[in-house]
C-alpha cells in the first residue's frame, strides 16, 4: 500500500501531500471527466460548437458571399464577430449554471471530503471552456475560405491563441454567478448577461456613436480589439491595455466568486 508523508497545515491538523506526478494525474483525469460529461450534453455541446461556423457560413457565405468578395474589411469583421461569439457561451454558461446547480445540490461540501485537489473542480471546467473555444475556432478557420477572408496561417493561429485565452474572463463571470444565485434561476440571469453582451460590446453590431462608451464594461470589447490588431486591421488602444483590462477583470471577478463559494458553497 503507498504511504505518502504528512504536513501539517495551518489549523494544525495533518494532511497527506501527494506526489507532483499522483497531483497531475488528479488534475489531469478530472478535466477529462468534465469535458466528456460536457460533450455528452446536447443542449451545452450543439449550440456552442456549431453555432458560430453556421452563422459564419449563412451570412459570410450564403447572404453576403458576392460583397465579401470584393470588401475585406467587411469579411474580416464577419469572422472576428462570430469568432467572438464561440468564445462567450462555453465559459458563461458552463461556470454559471452547472455551478449553481451543483452548489445547490451539496457537490462542494462532497468535494472537500474526496482526496481530489482543491482547484481541480474549478480548472477542469476552465480547461473545458477553453477546449470548446479551441474547438470553435478549428471550425472558424476551416470555414475561412468560404467567407473570402485573407488573413495569414501565422494571422489565424494567433486569433485561436487570444480566443483560447480570450475565454478566461468570461468563465470568470460565469463563476461570480454561479456563486451568488439559486440553479433554477441561474440560466435567467446567465441569460440576462450574455444576450446583452452580444450587442452592447460592439463587436457583433456596431452601436451608435451615442452609446459606443457603453462595450468599454465589457470584456468582448477588449478582446474584439485585440483580435482585430492582430489581423491587421483598425483597432482601438494599446494592446497591453486591453490584456491588463482583461486580466484584471478575470482575477477581481475570480477571487470575489471564491471567497463568496468558501463561505457558502
């Protein structure tokens, strides 16, 4: 049988510290887990992996195929917009719902008494998000072509690095939700955020110059702005700006949706 040593933690009390490579594989298998559990919900996996290509191919393709042929900014703004949209739901919606549910049933009281690591809960699902947003953007490049669009390889795998990043914030919101509210009520008001998110940040419909300062509360706006210097075309501010904006926004959202999960999850 392994025997792993004992420390003693803050409280006084031992606890066992298990092997880096024994904390990988526990980190490891349940991101695993949750990404397969995710996969094999329809509701969850259907609309945020299909929806965006879809969407990109009926308006890139389908309506307005002609005129993006001949106006690169406009194909440019078609896919930077629905790239944006497979980025927001997985992380939104899979933190502040699945969370609120699971608080509510007793899940965290549960995972404090396995011999699981403490953050492993909440990277796998940050793990996962991140998967579906690489997913997404697999698809986007891949449909690419068809929408007229004429961005380098190097271009278009540096969009899937900021989107994959790009997802962070949004899992962020998704967790400050989930700490604060019942899981029946959760998807009202996931839904009251993300929708929206959709059209206030800028990046999906240009808003009138009367109300543009409202997308700066929103992270969208950030990362649409990143996306768009990395592909070359007209951008708003400094790029270490809008990576600071959103790091910032990320870690004060995290660190008050987990000190509010020790005290009631």
């Amino acid at each position: 049988m392994n025997t792993y040593p004992l420390e003693a933690g803050s409280d006084g009390a031992l606890s066992t510290v298990m092997p880096a490579g024994r904390l990988f594989r526990a980190y490891l298998t349940e991101a695993k887990y949750e990404c397969v559990r995710m996969f094999r919900v329809p509701a969850f996996a259907g609309p945020f992996l299909a929806l965006p290509v879809l969407l990109y191919l009926l308006f890139a393709v389908l309506l307005y195929g002609p005129a993006l042929r001949s106006e690169p900014a406009g194909a440019l703004f078609t896919f930077t917009a629905f790239s944006i949209l497979g980025v927001i739901g997985p992380g939104l919606f899979a933190f502040g719902i699945t969370i609120a549910m699971e608080r509510e049933q007793g899940l965290f009281t549960l995972k404090r008494a396995l011999p699981t690591p403490p953050a492993a809960y909440l990277l796998s699902k940050m793990l996962m998000s991140m998967m579906f947003v690489a997913i997404v953007m697999v698809t986007m490049i891949a449909a690419a072509p068809l929408g007229h669009l004429r961005l380098t390889a190097g271009q278009l795998l540096s969009v899937a690095v900021i989107n994959i990043w790009g997802a962070l914030p949004f899992c962020a919101i998704g967790l400050f939700i989930g700490t604060r509210v019942t899981g029946k009520s959760a998807p009202g008001f996931v839904n009251l955020v993300y929708f929206p998110m959709l059209y206030l940040s800028g990046f999906l419909i240009p808003l009138p110059k009367s109300i543009q300062w409202i997308a700066f509360a929103s992270p969208a706006y950030y990362l649409n702005q990143l996306v768009r210097r990395v592909e070359g075309a007209s951008s708003q501010g400094p790029p270490l700006m809008h990576i600071a904006i959103l790091t910032g926004f990320t870690l004060a959202l995290t660190a008050i949706a987990l000190r509010r999960l020790k005290r009631v999850g």
